[in-house]
C-alpha cells in the first residue's frame, strides 16, 4: 500500500504558518493596529478555553452517567 499525504506534523506547521502570514497581511495590508490585532487574538484564545472547558465538562458527565448506568 503506498501512502500518499502529509504528516500531522507537517499540516499542522502548514495551518500555523498559513494563519501567522494572513495576521500578518491584515496588519500590513489594511493598516489593522497591532493592539487590536492582539485583543482579537485575546479574545479568541479566551474563546477557545471556554469551548475546550465546555467539551471537558461534557465528556466528565457522560462518564458520569454511563458510570451510574
């Protein structure tokens, strides 16, 4: 079998990179401050904790209730 594809590692420096260089566009390109470039990048952070934190919670009780069942 022949495997065609990227590496995990790979990709991931690929998306990393890919988004870095369009912040970096957004900044240069249409004159974005760099402290709203930092807020929005706060925030997002903020954002995704809370999503994460949620998805924790979720899976605990899950466990929870299949423990009791």
């Amino acid at each position: 079998m022949i495997k065609v594809g990227f590496k995990k590692r790979s990709l991931f420096i690929s998306l990393l990179l890919g988004s870095l260089a369009f912040i970096a566009g957004a900044i240069f390109g249409w004159d974005l401050p760099v402290d709203k470039a930092l807020n929005f990048f706060l925030m997002t952070v903020l954002l995704l904790a809370i999503v994460m934190a949620a998805a924790l919670v979720t899976v605990l009780l899950i466990k929870l209730i299949r423990r009791l069942f």
